[in-house]
C-alpha cells in the first residue's frame, strides 16, 4: 500500500499531466505552463500560492471577452439595433454563458483553491469557473495573441452557447407588459415532439387573451425564453396591438 506521500505524489503527477493536456487543448505552450498555472488558481489561495491568484488575468480576460464579442456580434447580427446588440452581447458574456463554456472544457478539475472552498463545491461554482474562462482567456492573449484568443472564445464559448437559453427574455416581457398594459405573460406548451432523449418543446407566451409569440427549444424553459422573445419583438414593431382595459387583437 502507498504511503500518504506516495499518493499525494501520484495525485500532483496525475494532474501535471493532466494540465499538460488542457495546455495544448487552449493552444499553450509548455514554457507558459506557470501562467496558465495562474490563471487556475483561485484568490482564496492568495497567500499560499508561489505563481499569484487569477484575479488580474481575469480583469484582462473580461476585456478581451467583451471586445471579442462585441465583434462577433456586430459583424453576425446587422439586423440588430444598439439595444439588440447589447442584449445579445450581455447573453454571451455573462456568469451563465461563461460556466457553461467553463464546464463543456471540465474546467473544474484543474482549478487550485483552498480546501474550504472545494469542500463548499467551489469547483463547480458558476462565479469561480467564469473567473477562471475569462483568466484563461487573458493567459491566451499574453502568450499566443489576440488570434489565438479570438480561436478560443468563438471555438470554446460562441459555438457551443445558445443566448437563448441564458437571455432573461421572460423578465423583459413581464416588465414591458406591466409597464404598459399592466398585465403579466402566461406561458402554454403547445408541443413536445422527439424521442425522450431528444426532446424538442414548442411554447406559446399569451396576454389578455391573445397569444403574442411561439418559440422551440430543447427544453420547456427555452421555448419560453424564444416565445417570449418573439413575443418582445412583435410587441415593439406594432405588429400585435394591447389595450390597458384588458384586450387585445
């Protein structure tokens, strides 16, 4: 049987090989092995850790992140006004968008935190893993540039993250319609079609009586969210008219 060294020794060998195979998944070399190292470690080990926490990577990474998509954005939606780009934007980059990015790379098993933290499930905590993207991101930049970045973020982020399924569309509705109707949204499941592992959802998002958007998705929650989005748009170009006496047509 090995001793509490000699396992603690295989665990640090398992994860340095471990981490060598992240470094070529974000394109980075083994010479900057201590950056990324930085990148993964969590402030709770600020005053432990000989390469420093994340937290000033992450302030570059959510620069970067948001010039990134900001470009994506503007140069893949023409259609959309400043509002729309914003939202769209605000969809990408937030905690939700960066964690689920974060957990499709099983960003969690590399990450150094304190024992206090990982006990509390800090590895799987959406704050510290969307910290951790946006650090890596920054580790990126410094070491391959800003191609290299723009590679990670449409490749590990903008593919895989629908800003539908992240978008509060849902609040926006209730409030534009207890704004200026006084009325609130009631969402119907019009469909479920698909095998069980492979279910599609279609939605209705209904006021006064008059159904106001559909929308599809692979849960019931984002076909809301479409709904109510589509809802939100017809609302705003007049196409769907409300009065505050409780119809509509």
């Amino acid at each position: 049987m090995p001793t509490v060294t000699e396992a603690g020794s295989e665990r640090e060998l398992d994860r340095a090989t471990r981490l060598d195979e992240f470094a070529r998944l974000v394109s980075i070399e083994r010479d900057d092995l201590a950056l990324l190292q930085r990148a993964l470690t969590h402030r709770s080990l600020r005053d432990t850790s000989d390469d420093g926490d994340n937290e000033r990577l992450e302030f570059l990474g959510d620069s970067i992140l948001a010039l990134l998509v900001c470009e994506h954005v503007y140069q893949g939606h023409p259609e959309l006004d400043e509002g729309g780009l914003t939202r769209l934007k605000a969809s990408y980059v937030c905690e939700a968008s960066l964690a689920i990015a974060a957990r499709r790379l099983e960003l969690g098993q590399f990450i150094s935190l304190a024992a206090s933290d990982e006990a509390m499930g800090g590895r799987e905590r959406s704050s510290i893993l969307s910290d951790c993207f946006e650090a890596i991101l920054a580790a990126i930049y410094l070491c391959r540039g800003l191609e290299a970045a723009r590679r990670f973020v449409e490749e590990h982020l903008l593919a895989i993250v629908d800003p539908d399924e992240v978008a509060d569309h849902k609040s926006r509705l209730q409030e534009l319609l207890q704004d200026q109707w006084r009325s609130t949204p009631v969402y119907k499941t019009l469909e479920e079609t698909g095998p069980a592992h492979d279910r599609m959802f279609q939605a209705g998002a209904y006021a006064m009586g008059v159904e106001l958007g559909r929308g599809s998705g692979t849960s019931k929650k984002a076909a809301e969210q479409r709904a109510a989005a589509m809802a939100i748009k017809r609302l705003r170009a007049g196409e769907i008219q409300l009065s505050v006496d409780g119809t509509g047509n």
